[in-house]
C-alpha cells in the first residue's frame, strides 16, 4: 500500500478536489467555491495525496473557539484504508485551539458513524430532512476538547 501524506489544501488542489466533490456528493462544491476557501481566514482545509494524487480531503470552519467540518471526501478506490481516520485525527490535533468539532452525518452512513464514534465524537442531536438527494436527515456529531 503507498503511503498518505496529508498536506493544507493549496490552489493546486482545487481541481481534484472539486472532482472528488462531484464523485462523492449529490450536492458537490464547485471549483469556484472551493477555490473561495483558499482566501477564508476561518477555513482549514487539508488533503490527503497518495502518489501526487489526491484521494481525500476535509475542510473545516471555524469561529470563536469552535470549528464545523464542512466535509470529508475519500475517493471510493481508496476507502477502507484509514484516510478519512487520518484526516480527521490530523484536524482534531491542528485545532487542539477549539473548544468543539461538530459535523453532521446522513443517518443511513453508519460507516462514518462509526467512525466518528470511535474518535471520540458525540451524537448532539438531528436535523430532520437536512439532506435532499435523497431528502434525508442529518445526525449531528461534536468532538469536546478533553
């Protein structure tokens, strides 16, 4: 297996990024939007590249000791390998400085759910009908600096 390198989101990535995006969400960010994230002083986005090649990414908003995870990406041919985990555990240490991590979830995704859980995050609540594409709700997770 190669190895994974998570770096911060550069303007290089933006194309890749906004690929991963269309392959992975119903609703994915444009270029455009992505691209916008480079010049936002509350955004931290990072992105896991295997090979030159980008197979993952999260971004992250943040404001007044807390931060919300936009969104976490991994390619379908490089799932189940630890890159969502990793890309995760990078952010919670890169933002030792936030009182709280949020994010919210579809409630089908037990995957990530899992994932999350075992990272230590919280279920906060739910959104009813959150997602559309399908319509869906949105189960919401914190992670609480210890």
């Amino acid at each position: 297996m190669e190895q994974v390198i998570i770096v911060p989101f550069a303007a290089r990535h933006v194309p890749a990024v906004a690929q991963l995006e269309a392959v992975c969400f119903a609703d994915p960010w444009s270029g455009d939007a992505l691209a916008e994230e480079l010049n936002n002083p509350c955004a931290r986005f990072l992105v896991a590249e295997s090979d030159g090649q980008v197979v993952g990414y999260l971004g992250i908003h943040h404001i007044a000791g807390e931060g919300f995870i936009t969104n976490v990406a991994v390619h379908p041919t490089a799932r189940r390998r630890g890159i969502a985990r990793t890309l995760i555990q990078t952010a919670i240490e890169q933002g030792a400085h936030l009182d709280r991590l949020t994010l919210e979830v579809r409630s089908s995704n037990a995957a990530a759910i899992t994932l999350y859980r075992t990272l230590g995050f919280v279920h906060d609540g739910t959104r009813p009908r959150f997602y559309a594409h399908p319509t869906e709700d949105a189960e919401i997770y914190s992670y609480y600096k210890r």
